[in-house]
C-alpha cells in the first residue's frame, strides 16, 4: 500500500476528498496522518472522525521557521510516508527541509501555474482578464509554487465571475485532479527526477491534462 501523510490548514475539502477515494477503492492509498499549523483546522476534525491520528503543532512554539518545519515533518516521518500531500496548506517550507524531502511532496494549486504563484490566485485571474483558469499538482521544490508541474485542469471563466464563485466551482475540480494525480503516482506511473517529472519512466515535458473523461492524458 502507498502511504501519504497529509498537511493542511483549514476546512481540509481536499483532505476529505482523498479520504472518500481511498475508501471508496478508488485510489490505492493509505492516508497514516493528517498535520496541520492551525490547532483549530477543521481537517484535523475530519481525521479524527475518520480514526486518523490528527497532529497541529503551532509555530509559535518554535523559534523561528526552519525549526518548525523540521518538527513538522519530523512528526510525519513517524508514519513512514511515501508521500507528503500539501491540500491547502498555507505556509512557505524552508528550503532545507524541502530538498530533504525531494521528490516526495507534492501540492495543489489553484491556478495554472506558472501563472500566479501565491496568494489570491482567483481575483489576479480575473484582473488578468484570462479566459482560462484551474489548478495544478505539482512537485514541491525550494521554489515558491514553482516545482515541476504533473497536471493541471481547466476552468472557463464567466462573465460576472467574482473571485468567490470562481474559487467555488474550480473546488470540485481540484479534488479531481488531485485524486486522478495521486493515482498515478501510488501507482508507480509518475515520478520525480533529475529530468523533473517522469511518466512511465520517460521525461514529461508538459503537464498532463484532465480530460472529460476523467482521466489525465498527455497533450
């Protein structure tokens, strides 16, 4: 079995979402823990219910930074992961501890990176005048959001969007292409490299794309 530790901040949907995946059978998971920054995160109620050990350690505990993030995924080696999930968890990882960890944290992102890292991704969309938005799974690197991209999906953006409905029906999309994404990769089919993401063992030079049928695919 492939064992993700999962980290989040707040209500933790995408947490949910893998979650009824993996009990559903529909992704050769098994989630050993859920870590949060916010004691009050409602994920961490949400593994509790589902009888996952729920852990939040407060930064303010620690001196600064890199201590931090050090304890956090010090508590996460404890489940032996093979992977880290990154679902809405809204804090910077020090670089050292990240290149520790290479190839074995990915994140979503509600955006089409490399468009808008960061914060605020739906409203810079929208003032951007895009036609498109979406979100992205990504392998984390020292780079803020800036990883090698695995996949991404796609939204039309409407006209009278406001950045709150478009966070709202991208949402249920994001759950999609993360399970799609951690599908392939308990699976053995995506993997990080020197060459960045591989597929199948060969380079992946652009990220895959969920297609309407549910599956990703290459463009």
């Amino acid at each position: 079995m492939f064992d993700i530790v999962v980290f989040a901040s707040g209500r933790g949907s995408n947490f949910a979402a893998l979650l009824a995946a993996q009990n559903r059978g529909d992704l050769p998971i098994r989630i050993r823990a859920l870590l949060s920054d916010k004691a009050k995160a409602a994920a961490l109620d949400i593994a509790r219910s589902a009888d996952i050990p729920a852990i939040a350690l407060s930064p303010r505990d620690y001196p600064d930074r890199l201590s931090f993030d050090r304890a956090m995924f010090a508590r996460a080696a404890e489940f032996h992961p093979d992977l880290i999930a990154l679902t809405g968890y809204m804090r910077v990882i020090d670089s050292a501890v990240i290149e520790q960890w290479r190839g074995k944290v990915v994140n979503i992102h509600p955006s089409l990176l490399p468009k808008y890292p960061g914060l605020q991704t739906h409203q810079r969309a929208l003032d951007a005048g895009d036609a498109q938005h979406g979100a992205s799974v990504h392998f984390v690197t020292a780079e803020l959001d800036g990883g090698p991209v695995i996949a991404q999906i796609e939204l039309a953006i409407q006209a009278g969007d406001s950045a709150e409905n478009l966070a709202a029906r991208l949402l249920p999309l994001e759950h999609r292409l993360l399970i799609a994404t951690l599908d392939l990769i308990a699976r053995g089919s995506i993997a990080f490299s020197a060459d960045g993401v591989t597929l199948d063992g060969r380079p992946q030079r652009v990220p895959l794309q969920f297609n309407e049928s549910g599956t990703l695919q290459v463009t």
